[in-house]
C-alpha cells in the first residue's frame, strides 16, 4: 500500500514538473463572468485613417477569480493592415498564469469565418528582451493567419487565468484611455469583491469610472467612444505624460508600499558564503572596504536579469547571485545593501523610477510605479545614492555620483513618503583643440584634448574602454570628418586615453592630420578661406526637427561645458582678427563666446561655454528657446580668410638684419679656431673607409635637413618683417625687452644652429678627428638652447601655447647619437684624418703602411 501511493506520488510530481517545464495553453468559450460588448462592423470605409482601424478594444480583469480577458476588434484598411496582422501573438508567464485562446475569426461580407486552429499555434520561448540581458521566463503562443484580405475585420480573444503570486490580494490596474490611434470603442471593466478597498487616481485628464454593484461583486467599468488619438512630439521627457488614464490600487499609501516590499528584502538572513568573503577582504581603512564592495556589486557581478514568476519584483537570494557572479538590480541592490550592513554601514534598497523620475509621486501608490531598485547608505553622517548596475565608475565616496532619479521609496523600517535624490553638483567639460596652420598649401596638425569627470566620466570611460581601439579610431574619425574632410590619424598613439581612476576623470587625446583644409570662395578668386566649427560642443545641446510642439522639449542636464579653439598662426602673417565677447542667457542655458588674439604667441582663440539649467524647455518657452538657440548656432562656426590681403607687406627690421651680420663675423673667428684644433685618432693603424656608411648616414642626413628646416623657420616666423617686432610692441608695452629679447634670443639660437650644421657637414667630408666630439657638443648645445626656449616661451607667451615636439625629438636624438659617437666602431674607423695630414687620401694611406713596417 505505502509502494502504492509513493508511486502515486511520484507520478503526479513527474506531471507537475512536465508541465511547468512544458508550458501549453487551452481553447476554450469566452469567460461567463465578463460583460457581453457588441462592436459595430457595419463602419464607413476609414482608408484615411491609415493601416487598420481600430473599433473595439474589450479589456476586462477579474480580481476575484484572477482572470484577464482582452478582445480586440480592428478593420485592415489596406496591404499593410493585412501584412502587420496576419500573425497572432499571445505572451504569457507559465509560472503562475494559465493561457486560453478564446476566439480568433474575421467578420467578411457579413459571415463570420473561425480562424481559431490548434494545430496552427505554436508555442515558443519569448526571448525579445535578451539583448539587453532581461529574461522573464514568458512563452507566446504564435498562429499565423491564413487567407486575410483587406476590408476584413479581425476579431480576437483570449484570456489569462492566474496573477503573479507575490502580490497576494492586493489589486492594481492602469487604464489608458487615449492612445496615438483612434478608437472607436473603448472598454475597460474591473471586477472586484464587494467590501474590497481601493483608491482610484485620474491622472492627466483621466475620468471616473461608473461603478455598478451587487451584494458581492462591484464592477467599475470607463466606457468610452470615439476616442481622438493623441500624439506626442520627439524628444519629450520620458517623464512627461499626454495619454489620460486613472490607476485603481488596492495599496492605501507609499508606507504599505514599503512594507510590502521590506518583506522581499530580508537583511537578517544567513549568508555563510558572503560572510567569509568580508572577512577575507577585511582590509585597509572603513571608507576603503566601503568603496571596495560598491565596486565589486557593479564590476564583479554582471548584469543579467532572471525575472520571471515572483521574480518580476524579489530579489533572489544574496548568496545566490554572489555565487553565481550575476543578477538584476533588485539582486545586485540586495547584495551590496547586506554586505554594506555587514560590515557596519546603514544601507537599504530603494525604489526609482527611471522613467517618471521626480515625477514618480504623482502616480497611485503601488510598486508598479518603480521600475528600478538602487542603494542608499549613510557613513559618517552622510547619504549616498548607489546604483549597483552602473559599472565602470571610478573614485573614493567623494566622486561617488547619485543617480539622476529624482526621487526614491526607500525600503526602510520608518519611510512614510518619498525621498529626495541631490542632484550631483555639476562637473565641467573641458575640450581644447589646437590648430597648427603654416600655409595655405601644407596639411594641418589638428589635436583634440577632452577632459571629463563626474558621472560624464563614467559614461565615456563605459563607451571608449568597451570597444577597441580600431573600433573607437574608426568611431572618432566618422565622426570628426563630418565637420573636416580629408582627415586622417598622425602616426604613432594619434588617439589615447587617459584614466585617472583616483579622482574619476577621463581624458581622450586625438591627433589627426587635415588635408586641403582651405577654399576658395568663387572661381574667380584666389582668396581662400577655411571654417572651424565646435562640433565636440553640439552633443551637449539640444535641438529638433520637431520645433511646432506641445510638449516640453528634453534637455541635457546638468551640463557645463568648456571648449575653445586655438588657431596657431605662421609669424608673418598679419593678425587682422577682430576680439569679440557675446553671451546670450535665458531660463534654459547660459552660452559665452569669446574671441581673443595672443599677437605675441600669434594665435586667435575662439572660447565657447555652455551650461544648462534646468532639464527641460517648458512649452510656453519654446519660442524664445529656439530663437536662442539659433543664435548660438550661428556663433558655432568661426570663418578665417586665408589670402594675398591677409598677408603683412615685407618691410625689413633693422636691428634682426644687424644682429645676423655681427653673429655671423663672431661665428667666423669660432669656427675658424675650431677648424685649426687637432685630434690623435683613436686608432693607431685604422682601415680608412672612404665613404659615410652604416647609421652615420643618418647622421649625414640628420645634418644636410638642419640648415634648410631652420632657415624656413626664420623665414616663416618673420624675424627680419617689421610688422612682427611692432605687434610685439604693441601687445607687451610695459615689458619690450622681455618679449623681444626673447625672439632676439631664437634669431641667434636658430642662425647658430645653421652655422655650426654647416661647419658639420664639411668636417664631415674631410674625416677629420674632430668631428665625433664637435658633434656631440653641438648635440647638447642644441637641446640646450631648446630647453631654455621652451622655459622662456612657456613663461612669457604661456605653457599652453608652447609645442613641445622639437624639444622631446632632440632628446631622443641626443639620447641615440650621443652614445653611438662615442662607441661606435664605425665613427673611429671612418675620421681619421687631421688637418695637417687631410692632402690626400694616398699620403694618409703611404704614411700608415709606413708606420706599420
């Protein structure tokens, strides 16, 4: 008997469990509870109103019995009504809720044609939501319609029997009463006991129900008609609502709300597994292990919600989702809420709404109001706000940033009402891109440095530390080229990132090279112009093709955002630009733009500030907001000319003319006693090599190019144009010497540098003995003078001015060449000869046989 019924058992746990994992669904007759709704077929022809028609949409919920019945009426006006519903689905969760198709036909020429075939429905795993890690367990039943025509008009039914177990007896239903199509018949009923308390909200034009009673049962029930569609516009507030409705909640307050949910959420609970993971990592001070576990809930545990049955709204057990290194942010929030309370830090789970944010309070009191879970904690007197599904932040608790959610339930033992999320105080965009234009023919050196910090920070480190770096070159330059064509990446680490993860802030270097970068402006001119435009600037404004509005319009806030333009200018030319300051400031966002000219450093610099106010354009604003931001618009593209008129007149200076001339009768007599001094060579009997081989023709080379790129330089620069001296004058009058001195100083530097390459070059050809170390003095003289003119020009013309290129290649160099002249085998083989002995290479070799006999 005992073997008997364990075989019962066993047999129907074996059922149980087939049919939990093998989810099926019934056909059956319309439920005998619901209210009969008649729709009308015989409609006028509603081709105008697009696709399909809606004529009836029959919703109907019974709290007592815990079924859901919806019957949708819609006429197919044309091919692409037939090609959007000829196909049926019906998602459901198997857990708790029970599928039963109750009518599918279509109502043609008067006959009603059955379309309900079992065979015809297949029932699949509905994955829609696994790209972004979301699994709710939910199945559709999916039926592909045969023989649809346009003018049919498709009925269909079905209902759910069973509700989500975690919610008990408590009831809550939204009804929309307005969608984006119109309707010719709406109706919504509610089915609740009769003694059944609830609390009913119309929210944005929403109306009351008609209530109707029995002894047991209450029915409120909107019967609405002819419903006029509502549109709204692009790029609304996610918390702004056009559509009418009313809520029906059986919670009385936010208090029950908490209550409810403190259940879910349980914080003394055994966790063995997690207890010795704190003990184990037990280790430096309080604030350290707070932002330790913070970092290890967001970076350690991934992403992946597994949601479905009473998991839409409890959190699964913490030693679970820490085991299994995953979870949703009900799990993740739960986890470091328990680990934070482990170790002596107050912490709680809080409800958010990402979408109504702020707004959140405004809705009927129920958990459906929330669709996110966050943490709260408080050390040393002070709140923080964590969102334990945001990875990739960085910093100690003070760049820890609070969530831009407005406000939260949080789920405490004493939370009566909502609280108040700060706002994070607004961390600055600095972006600085620089421009190096030489001539109207030579491609740009264009280079971006962008710093970010805060919660702008973290997003940009997700982005760009994400993908790899061909993909972010690839990225950046798309994105770049739509301003400046012809662009292409500088050699070596031409795009690099920055992360300094201690103070939370992420810098992105770009190089790039622009080609043809000027224009001319007609075809019978020679003038030639070029625009730069802030285009790093634009993502943080806003704007839209959908100006005539009626709803508000989004705003990226809190944004603050500094960007400027150095244009780095060629010595001769002429600085005509003109300094201009503007500013246009409204409810919305405060713009600055600057246009400042450093004569001295000769660079115009175009400065941009945009700072937002608020998130939002209410409507009555928009008019002046879009007048606004026009102007601005017009202020985010800077025109230069580029051409014969620019160009200064050459008047010769004097002074530069008779500095040349006394340095190059004092370098004479130096190089002249130079060329007299002798060296021994360092090998006694040497195989001469009559030719410069091996890397000294790189030193060949390296000496051949000096001359000529410095005495371009000097050219470039103006040294010897009158105008250049008198804007020197002009800009820094209380201190001429200084700033003269200064370019006094990089005429001689520069005239000495070609003076001693050529004096190279010759001892060079001859082979002389001297050569190695001459050069080796010249080496350090160079980076010499290249050290003091960089510390010169970064204190009197400002360090961000300064290009240090020439200083970090004459360090390489020096660091290559210097060694090599010293050991190089080749060097000691190949200059031999002194200025006595420099007759011919035949004396030379006569001599050296003779000495070896």
């Amino acid at each position: 008997m005992k073997l008997l019924r364990l075989l019962l058992v066993l047999i129907f746990t074996s059922q149980a469990f087939l049919s939990i994992a093998t989810p099926t669904f019934k056909i059956g007759p319309s439920p005998s509870w619901k209210s009969k709704v008649k729709f009308n077929s015989n409609v006028k022809n509603l081709e105008n109103e697009g696709s399909i028609s809606y004529l009836l949409l029959d919703w109907q919920d019974n709290e007592i019995t815990k079924e859901y019945n919806y019957r949708y009426c819609i006429r197919l006006n044309n091919e692409d009504g037939v090609q959007s519903n000829s196909q049926l689905e019906f998602t459901f969760d198997p857990s708790y809720q029970e599928l039963v198709i109750n009518k599918i036909v279509v109502h043609r020429n008067g006959k009603i044609i059955n379309k309900l075939d079992r065979s015809k429905v297949e029932l699949m795993r509905n994955e829609k939501k696994a790209d972004r890690y979301l699994y709710d367990g939910s199945y559709s039943a999916v039926t592909i319609l045969e023989d649809i025509r346009v003018g049919d008009i498709l009925e269909y039914e079905y209902t759910f029997k069973g509700a989500n177990p975690i919610f008990k007896d408590y009831a809550y239903s939204m009804v929309s009463q307005a969608y984006n199509v119109e309707i010719q018949h709406l109706y919504y009923e509610m089915l609740l006991p009769r003694d059944k308390k609830v609390k009913i909200k119309n929210l944005f034009g929403g109306t009351n129900p008609k209530l109707r009673s029995t002894k047991q049962v209450k029915r409120l029930v909107w019967d609405l008609q002819n419903v006029a569609p509502i549109f709204t516009d692009d790029d609304t507030p996610s918390w702004h609502n056009a559509y009418p409705r009313s809520e029906v909640s059986s919670f009385k307050n936010w208090n029950e709300v908490r209550s409810f949910m403190l259940e879910l959420y349980p914080i003394n609970i055994d966790c063995s597994g997690i207890d010795e993971f704190l003990a184990d990592k037990k280790s430096g001070t309080k604030e350290e292990e707070i932002i330790d576990l913070i970092r290890f809930t967001q970076d350690e545990i991934r992403y992946l919600a597994m949601s479905n049955g009473v998991n839409s709204h409890k959190p699964h057990h913490p030693e679970r989702v820490f085991h299994q290194r995953f979870g949703d942010c009900k799990d993740k929030s739960y986890l470091l809420s328990l680990m934070l309370n482990r170790i002596g830090v107050s912490a709680w789970p809080a409800l958010v709404s990402t979408k109504h944010k702020r707004f959140v309070d405004q809705f009927s009191a129920s958990p459906f109001a929330f669709n996110h879970v966050i943490v709260k904690f408080i050390w040393k007197g002070k709140e923080y706000w964590v969102d334990p599904t945001s990875n990739g932040e960085k910093g100690g608790l003070s760049e820890i940033q609070n969530p831009m959610y407005g406000k939260a339930l949080v789920i405490d033992q004493k939370s009566n009402t909502l609280e108040t999320i700060p706002e994070n105080a607004c961390k600055k965009v600095v972006i600085n891109e620089n421009f190096w234009l030489t001539d109207s023919v030579s491609k740009v050196r264009y280079e971006v440095v962008s710093s970010f910090s805060g919660e702008l920070a973290n997003s940009k480190r997700s982005v760009n530390i994400g993908s790899s770096m061909a993909e972010n070159k690839d990225d950046y330059l798309d994105f770049c080229s739509q301003y400046y064509e012809n662009l292409s990446w500088q050699k070596g680490s031409a795009l690099c990132f920055h992360d300094d993860e201690e103070n939370n802030v992420f810098k992105v270097v770009e190089k790039y090279y622009i080609e043809d970068l000027w224009e001319h402006r007609g075809k019978d001119t020679i003038e030639l112009y070029s625009s730069f435009y802030p285009y790093n600037f634009y993502e943080f404004m806003n704007s839209t093709n959908d100006q005539v509005r009626t709803t508000p319009l989004k705003i990226n806030y809190p944004v603050d955002v500094e960007l400027k333009i150095n244009l780095h200018l060629p010595k001769h030319k002429e600085l005509g630009f003109i300094e201009e300051t503007d500013s246009i400031v409204n409810d919305i966002f405060k713009f600055n733009y600057n246009v400042s000219v450093n004569k001295l450093a000769h660079m115009v610099t175009v400065s941009y500030r945009y700072k937002t106010l608020k998130d939002h354009v209410p409507v009555k604003n928009l008019k002046r907001y879009f007048k606004d931001y026009d102007l601005v618009s017009d202020k985010c593209e800077y025109a230069i000319e580029w051409g014969v008129n620019v160009d200064t007149k050459f008047k010769l200076f004097g002074p530069a003319l008779f500095i040349t001339v006394l340095l190059l009768i004092c370098l004479f007599f130096v190089f002249k006693k130079l060329y007299l001094w002798e060296l021994k060579p360092e090998i006694r009997y040497p195989q001469v090599r009559e030719t410069i081989g091996g890397w000294l023709g790189l030193v060949a080379l390296g000496l051949y190019m000096t001359p000529i790129s410095i005495a371009y330089l000097i050219y470039d620069s103006g040294y010897f144009n009158q105008a250049t001296w008198d804007q020197f004058i002009e800009l820094y009058n209380n201190m001429p010497f200084l700033s003269g001195g200064f370019y006094f100083f990089e005429l001689i530097y520069n005239i000495a540098t070609i003076l001693a390459a050529i004096f190279l070059i010759v001892l060079m050809h001859q082979k002389r003995t001297i050569f190695p170390k001459l050069y080796i003095y010249f080496r350090v003289a160079v980076l010499a003078g290249l050290i003091i003119d960089t510390l010169l020009g970064a204190e009197i013309l400002g360090a961000d001015t300064i290009d240090y290129n020439d200083l970090t290649r004459s360090v390489v160099g020096a660091a290559i060449w210097i060694p090599y002249m010293m050991k190089s085998q080749r060097v000691k083989e190949t200059f031999v000869r002194t200025r006595k002995r420099n007759n011919s290479s035949k004396n030379l070799d006569l001599e050296i046989a003779t000495e070896r006999i």
